[in-house]
C-alpha cells in the first residue's frame, strides 16, 4: 500500500514538471491590479517575514505577501492571458458580460451599458465573436 502512494506521488509529481515546461514565466499580481513577472529558469523562491523573493539569473525581485493576490505561471513575458483588454471591443456594439466563475452576468446594449450595471470586479465580456476582459473598481 506505501509502495502504491508513492508511485502515485511520483506521477503526479512528474506530470507536474511536464506541464510547467510550456510556460517560461512565473507572474505575481498585486492588490492594485498589477503584475510583474519573473523568468523561470533556474527560479528561486524564499519567503521570509511577510516577504516572497524571487531570484533567478536576472537578479531578484520582491513582493509583499500582503500584495500579492495571485500567482500563476504565463507562456509571455508580459503576464496577460489570451483575453484582450475590452477597449479593443467595438463601441455600441451589443455584449454578453460573464463571470470569471463563467456565469452570464446579463447582456447589454454596450460596453458603457453593462459598465453602468455591474458592480466591481473582473469580468469577460464577449463582444462581435471575442472575449475580453473588463476590470471595474
């Protein structure tokens, strides 16, 4: 039974590492909706007194535990998903806005309209065939 939990862990730990290789960067986000992100190839990660320090070839950086929201592994540099930024979206056209949870919100006439109804957060708006996203305070 031990010799079965540990062959268990074992793939799972492998899949892990297979999985990861498609992504070169760890990114951070912070409170303030920002997001930095680190390469990661030989990526070291300490936490000491309320702080995570990334270190790697590049050097290192800093976050605040208390900062950080979330973080995630990213295949670009830049951190962002595949999900444009909803001012890209047509202006009057006609939007069907979704959790992140995938829950339909509702649908609106406009980018402006579903602004006006919806409370703050993050959410994906699906507007002429592409999905966007739309963080509101």
């Amino acid at each position: 039974m031990m010799m079965r939990r540990l062959f268990l862990f074992l793939m799972l730990l492998t899949g892990l590492a297979v999985s990861a290789d498609e992504y070169s960067y760890l990114a951070f986000q912070k409170a303030d909706g920002t997001v930095q992100t680190v390469s990661v190839e030989s990526l070291s990660l300490t936490i000491a007194d309320g702080v995570l320090t990334a270190t790697n070839a590049d050097g290192s950086k800093t976050f605040t535990l208390a900062d950080l929201t979330s973080m995630y592994f990213s295949a670009n540099q830049s951190g962002t998903t595949s999900i444009e930024k909803i001012e890209t979206a047509r202006q009057g056209s006609q939007v069907t806005v979704y959790s992140l949870t995938g829950m339909q919100m509702g649908r609106y006439q406009s980018v402006a309209a579903a602004r006006t109804a919806l409370k703050s957060g993050v959410y994906v708006v699906e507007a002429n065939g592409k999905r966007y996203k739309m963080s509101m305070k």
